[in-house]
C-alpha cells in the first residue's frame, strides 16, 4: 500500500486532455476561444489581404516600369549599364521620353499641340503588354513591334486636338512621320502630370533626324532590364555601387512610379486604418482573455483542492492546465486563422479593381502571425491566474476562505505584455501606428485602474446612507466591498469602449477626409499652356460655356539659385531629392490672395506684399528652408530674390492646381508667363473639341475618369473599411461581456443572502442596474476622453488628416457606455436573480 503522501498515478497529458473534453462541454472555454478566434481572424484577414495585394503589386510593378529593373536617368546613361546588363544575360530595352510640339501641315490646318514623345528600341516593352488599334474606333490588339521607321503611334486624342486623320503625316521637329496606329495601353506610361499630354510613340533610329534633342530639352532616359531575378538583384546592387561611387546627378534604380497621390494616399489610409482595426481587435480580445480566463480560475480553486486531497502534485497539474490552455489555443488559433482567409476573399471582391489581373496565392507568414498571436493570447493573458490553480491548498477543502487567486506577478504579467506588443507591432507592418495604439491603450490602462480605485474611494465617502435611496447605498456597498473587481471591471470597460469609440471618431473622420478629396463638383479638367494674350479670350469662353468658377493661376519657370545671398549647387544637399529638386526648374505662380485649399501652416501670408514668398512646408524640409530665408529664382535670366513670410500645406492628391513657390503679389514683371486653369467641364457635347479648336495650343487634360476610378476606389475601400469595422464591434461587445460577468459568482453569493434575508427582486434589479449605470457612465467617459486624445495622435501621425472631435463626444461616450452596460448586464447576469437562493447558498457552503 503506498504511503499517504505519494502523488496520484495521473499523467498530465492525460488530466489535460480530460479536463478539456469536460470544460468544453460544460461551457466554460466558450468565451476564451471566441476572444481568441475573433483576434486571429481580424489579424490574418487583413494580413491576407496585404500579403496577396503586396504581391500582386510587386508582380505588377514590373509592368508599370516596362521591366524588372529601370535605370533612369535626365542624361544618356553610359553604355556600361547596358554593356553589363548583356553580360548577366539580361534583356535590355531604351526609352527617351521628353515634351515636345507636334503639329499638323499647313494643308491640314496647322494645328499645334504640347505632345509626350517617347522613342523606343527593339525589344520594347520587357515587361506588361503594348495595344495598338487601326483607328480611333477599332478593336485593339496587342503587339510585340515597335513604330517602322517614318511611322509613328499616337493617342487618339491627337487626332482630334490636331483635326487629323489615320495615314495623315505629323510634324515633329524637323522631321515628317506617318500617323500609323492608336496607342491603347503603353503599360509604363506612367502618371506624372506630363503623361497626361498626348502620346507619341516612335522608333528610336528616327529620333537624331527631329533636331529635338537639344542639351537644354528635359529628357528621361530609361534603360529597362528583364530577366531571372538573380541576375536582375546583381545587375540592381552593381549599379547602385557605380551610381555611388561616380556621383553621377540625376541618376536612380526605379521600381515603381508612383503617379497617382490621391490613390495612393487613399489606400495608404485605408491599410493603416484596417491595420489599426485589427490591432484593437487583437487588444480588446487580451483583455477578454484575462478576464475570461480569472473566472474560469475561481471557477475551478474548489476542485483543484480536492485534486491536492487526494495527493495531485503541483507540477503535474501546472503542465496539465498549460497543455489544456495550449490545446485550446491551437483549436482557437486554427479556427481564427480559417475565418481570416474566408472573411479576407470578402476584402478581395469589395477592393476589386484595385490590383487588375488576379491576385496571387497568399504566403504563410499570415498563418503563422495568426497562430503565434492566438497562442500567445492564452499563454500571456489567459495562462498566468490559471496556473495559480496548481497552488491551492488542501485546506480549501474546509476551509473556502484561503487559496483565493492573487494578481499575477509583475514579471509574468510583463514578459506576457512583451511579447504581446512585439507581435502587435509586427503585425501592424507600421511602427508609428503600432506604437500610438500599444502604447495608448498600455497608458490607458494604468489611467482607468487608477482613476477608477480614487472613484470607488469618492463614492462610498460621498453617498449618504441615512438619506439615500435603498438601492443607491446598496449598490455603493457593493462596489466599495470588493474595489479590486470594481476596479477590473470599469478598466475592462474602458478599454473596450475606448476602442470603440476611437474607432467610430476615427472612421467618421477619416472617411469624410476621403470623400472631401474628391467632392462633386472637383475639377476634372486641366489646361496648361495658356498664353497671357488668350487669357481673356478662354476665360470668356469657358464663361460663356456655363463655366463660372474655375482655378486661374499665372506659371513660371524658375530655377533656385540662391539661399541666404550663397549659391547653391545639387553637392551642398544630402539627399537624392534633394539635389534633383535643385537641378529642375520649378513651375512657379503668383496671386495676391491665398488659395483656399492651400492652408497657411507657419508665418503669415500678406496680400500684395512685395520681395515675399509662400513655399510649400514639404519643400521647405527637403531643402532645409525656413521662414525668414532669402531665396532667389533665375526666370528666364531674371535672378529674383524674396524672403520667405509662410509656408502653405499642399495636398498634392486634391486635383487643384497646386504650386512649390507662390509670390503673393498680382504680377511678377518682366518674366515670361503661360497660364493654368482647372475646372469641372459641362455637360455640353463637344466642349473639348471645340476648346481646342478656338485655342490650338493648349493642352486640355481630361481628368473625369481618373476622378471616376478614385471615387470608385473610395466606396470600395470604404466599404472594407466598415466590414472589418464589425469584427472590432463583435470583440468590443466580448469585452463587455466578459467585464460585466467577471462578478457573477460573487454576485449570485451575495444576492442569494440578501434574499434570504428579505430582500425582494424588485430592489435588487435596482441595485444592479444603478451599479452598471455607475460602471458604464464612469468607464464611457474616461474612454472617450482617452479617445479623443489617442485619435488625435493618430490622426495627425499616422494618418495626417485633420482631427474635428467634439467637444460633446465625452457626454455622448458615458451615455453610451451605460447603455452598452446595462445591455451587456441584462445578458450576463440575467440568471443571478432567478437561481434558486438555498441552490446558491448550497454552493456555497460545498
């Protein structure tokens, strides 16, 4: 017969696997693995989503820069780029790409108009596909050739600008070519605001007889390689190494252009706010875990000390607990790793469009962040008051007042939080925006316990027993009975209205900013190149047309010469930007009064102030610029000087006619000036064309369909924006759930004894809603308070869009959270009142 004292012949591994068979059936896991499923979907859903839109972007950039690799350059590259390129067994292709005049035979109407020329070699494109058609209104076909010598291929919207036909000849420079084909898709068009001109494609051998390659042309050259993507990362790291080493200005490794601002900063947004969604997600579900998990806890200390009865040891049944915890993980983590792929093909057909072809399949890195998260939500948060099991004595059995559960240690709980926040931080793929949001809700946290314990203190010295009502004092001595649980509960409660409500701000403003971008009446029109003699002439035409407000801006050509009376050159600038920013001309405005979509950010701007400048707060970083500098502008031989009085906010996605440098007077004398409007066209049939015709020289660029695909664009990524929105919701309200149910024991005990004392269910239905109300009312307004502060460093940091939260949002927050708590008590507590009081008062003698 073994001795008292020896262990029961249990093998954890088997204890474990029982105790979870009977937990799940008894229903005691149900909340711990809907917190962790609903974190892991939200996390790998939008981790999905990214990991296959990244890939087909890196897919597709390949086609937008015509190759694997781009070596663009302002002068003819030397031949031992290419020389190199052929020696790693890659295919090369050249472009020459500059502005230009084409212009139509005086027996064809001599039409001129401002044309993007591009010359092409053999081989062109490396990458994507060229569609050329037979006629404006032929079907398109695609190609591997490039123009014949003496042809050329052009937008059809030339034929129109220039009242030509297919066949007809085009006049460029010095040379005559034949108007072949219709440019369809040039897959590296790419979108600056020069792309938007005309096209004209020609062969590169034609490209001497023009005379149009002056040294003062602005040329882009671009040497397209393609090939294994070995031999493409060593052709890439080899010419950087000489683009270094040579100093060679003006030169740069391409991958992607980005040419559409208001698109990119759009799903920029979007991923950010989809990332911090998920983010709150995965917070708000830790702390459902650690609540969930302290009850299952109390839940079990009764049996865990008959288990040391009858001779359990601790470390058996700490690793029995781990492994039913680390079971229980998996199934939860695998389940939430399922529901993020089925709920990211949601995100896949509401953001359809965005990437054209098909997306590829997405990599493991999701599953394996969905996996690790989950796990480490029930390791870190639910495991630590768990493992607490293992040290009941056996004395509970008898004695129910020792064995209570204590506080997790600091050092448990803070390796837990660690490792929690790195792979928050990892998950967000943006440290600025996981940083904000960890750190916020780390902050708040510490703010709501402590505000909370110096609430309950307030309450209970400041309610009046002998004049209060019943159920006030009995409500207040409640609370003030057991401050640690009320303190857990208005955290708990905080933290998920915190997040909801930060969300709600968050998306509110965020999608009004977005919508604001792009308003009805947006400019869809842009014309450049007006000359000083045609600007009362089309100013009245578009008057005339129905076109009464428009943008009217002067353009000037300058370069910067000077900073504070000293010359500058590219080599006195660090960055590539920089140097490159120095080396262009700047297109230049004045007007007396400031543009309305151009906010003054620092200094003042003063109307018609003399030997002053605006510039944008951008360039003014880039090129180390700040108020009080003297900077001075060669236009056309004219140094001009002038200091700089403001610095302006320009949103370059807003499609408004935006500037670097404005001088805030109505002229600047003696330099040569074009114009440039921007404005909604009428509906009226033929107004282009008729424009065009009435000024030849123009260039109208046509925006309505890139301002239809942004808008398009817009409601899709809203519309994933709110889906996901629903998980957050769905974890927010577990959160509730869990805070508001943490005390139904104690609950249950307590009211079974004042019933069995006397007290009606009438009175005790007000105890408990008056105690929620206080609950709901004081964690709703310390989150929305935290709210208001942590959106606005998000929406300035991370999103950079104006913060407009009411000052009405704290009162609107308390309403709502007494709301929400009295909801979430009504469903959790509903059975406190109805058990039996001698079933109660049984358990709780047992």
């Amino acid at each position: 017969m073994p001795p008292s004292h020896a262990s029961l012949p249990i093998r954890f591994w088997t204890l474990g696997w029982s105790s979870l068979i009977r937990d799940w059936r008894a229903g005691e896991l149900r909340l711990l693995v809907l917190a962790v499923t609903l974190a892991v979907a939200a996390l790998t859903a939008v981790g999905f989503f990214a990991d296959r839109l990244q890939g087909g972007l890196a897919r597709d950039a390949r086609a937008l820069i015509g190759g694997d690799a781009v070596l663009a350059s302002d002068n003819a590259p030397s031949p031992e780029f290419e020389v190199r390129a052929r020696e790693l067994g890659l295919n090369t292709a050249r472009t020459l790409g500059f502005p230009t005049m084409g212009r139509a035979r005086d027996e064809e109407g001599g039409a001129a108009r401002l044309v993007a020329l591009k010359a092409v070699s053999d081989g062109y494109p490396l990458r994507g596909t060229l569609r050329v058609a037979s006629g404006p209104d032929a079907a398109d076909e695609a190609v591997r050739s490039i123009p014949r010598p003496g042809t050329v291929w052009v937008d059809a919207a030339l034929l129109v600008a220039l009242d030509l036909k297919m066949g007809q000849p085009l006049l460029l420079g010095d040379s005559q070519f034949t108007i072949d084909r219709v440019l369809v898709v040039e897959p590296d068009r790419g979108a600056g605001f020069m792309s938007f001109a005309p096209r004209v494609m020609l062969n590169e051998a034609d490209l001497p007889a023009t005379g149009l390659v002056q040294p003062a042309s602005r040329l882009t050259y671009r040497l397209a390689v393609a090939g294994p993507d070995a031999a493409v990362a060593t052709f890439s790291r080899w010419a950087q190494e000489r683009i270094d080493a040579t100093g060679v200005r003006g030169t740069r490794l391409e991958s992607l252009e980005g040419g559409r601002p208001e698109m990119e900063r759009t799903l920029e947004r979007a991923e950010k706010f989809l990332n911090l969604v998920a983010l709150l997600a995965a917070l708000l579900c830790a702390v459902a875990v650690a609540i969930a998990a302290r009850g299952f806890a109390q839940r079990h200390l009764d049996d865990c000390a008959m288990l040391r009865v009858l001779g359990l040891s601790q470390g058996t049944m700490a690793r029995a607990y781990t492994l039913e915890f680390a079971l229980v993980g998996l199934l939860a983590s695998g389940l939430g790793v399922l529901l993020g792929f089925v709920v990211h093909h949601v995100f896949v057909l509401l953001l359809a469009g965005l990437v054209e072809a098909s997306l590829p399949a997405p990599g493991i890195t999701p599953v394996l962040l969905g996996l690790g998260m989950g796990l480490t939500l029930m390791m870190a948060f639910g495991l630590p008051p768990v493992l607490q099991l293992a040290q009941v004595p056996p004395l509970r059995v008898i004695r129910r007042d020792v064995g209570q559960l204590k506080p997790a240690t600091l050092g448990v709980l803070g390796l837990g939080m660690l490792g929690f926040a790195a792979l928050l931080l990892a998950a967000s793929r943006d440290l600025l925006l996981g940083s904000i949001a960890v750190g916020g809700f780390a902050a708040a946290v510490l703010l709501f316990a402590g505000v909370s314990w110096l609430a309950v203190k307030l309450l209970r010295a400041s309610v009046n027993e002998a004049t209060a009502p019943r159920a006030l004092v009995m409500a207040t001595r409640q609370l003030s009975a057991r401050p640690v649980f009320a303190v857990v509960q208005v955290s708990a409660l905080s933290v998920g209205l915190l997040a909801l409500v930060l969300l709600v701000l968050l998306r509110t403003d965020l999608i009004a900013s977005w919508r604001n971008a792009t308003p009805p009446d947006a400019p869809d029109r842009f014309v450049i190149n007006v000359q000083p003699e045609q600007a009362e002439p089309f100013q009245q035409a578009l008057r005339t047309a129905g076109v009464n407000d428009f943008d009217w801006y002067p353009m000037i050509r300058g370069r910067l010469v000077s900073i504070n009376g000293r010359n500058v050159v590219p080599e006195d600038f660090g960055t590539d930007r920089a140097q490159r920013l120095v080396e262009r001309e700047f297109n230049l405005s004045n007007t007396p009064v400031q543009p309305d979509h151009n906010p003054v950010v620092a200094g003042r701007w003063t109307e018609n102030e003399m030997g002053a400048i605006s510039v944008e707060e951008g360039l003014a970083e880039e090129l180390g610029l700040k108020l009080g500098d003297t900077v001075g502008f060669d236009m056309a031989g004219i140094v001009t000087e002038a200091r700089i009085t403001s610095l302006r906010k320009v949103d370059w996605g807003s499609l408004r006619v935006n500037f670097f440098v404005i001088f805030p007077v109505a002229t600047v004398p003696d330099v040569p000036v074009t114009y440039i409007s921007a404005f909604r066209a009428p509906a009226t049939r033929g107004f282009d064309n008729a424009l065009v015709r009435q000024f030849p020289n123009i260039t109208n660029v046509d925006m309505s369909q890139t301002i239809a695909q942004v808008q398009r664009v817009l409601g899709q990524v809203i519309s994933a924006v709110e889906f996901l929105f629903a998980f957050t919701l769905a974890a927010g309200l577990v959160v509730l759930l869990a805070a508001v149910t943490a005390t139904r024991g104690e609950r249950e005990r307590e009211f079974a004894i004042l019933r069995a004392v006397g007290a009606g269910s009438a009175l005790l239905r007000q105890v408990q809603r008056i105690e929620l109300l206080g609950v709901g009312l004081l964690a709703g307004f310390l989150a929305s308070v935290v709210a208001v502060a942590v959106g606005w460093a998000l929406a300035k940091y991370a999103f950079q869009f104006s913060w407009t939260a009411s000052p009405w949002v704290p009162l609107g927050g308390a309403l709502a959270g007494a709301l929400l708590a009295l909801m979430a008590g009504w469903w959790g507590l509903r059975s406190v009142l109805r058990t039996p009081v001698v079933e109660t008062l049984r358990k709780a003698a047992a």
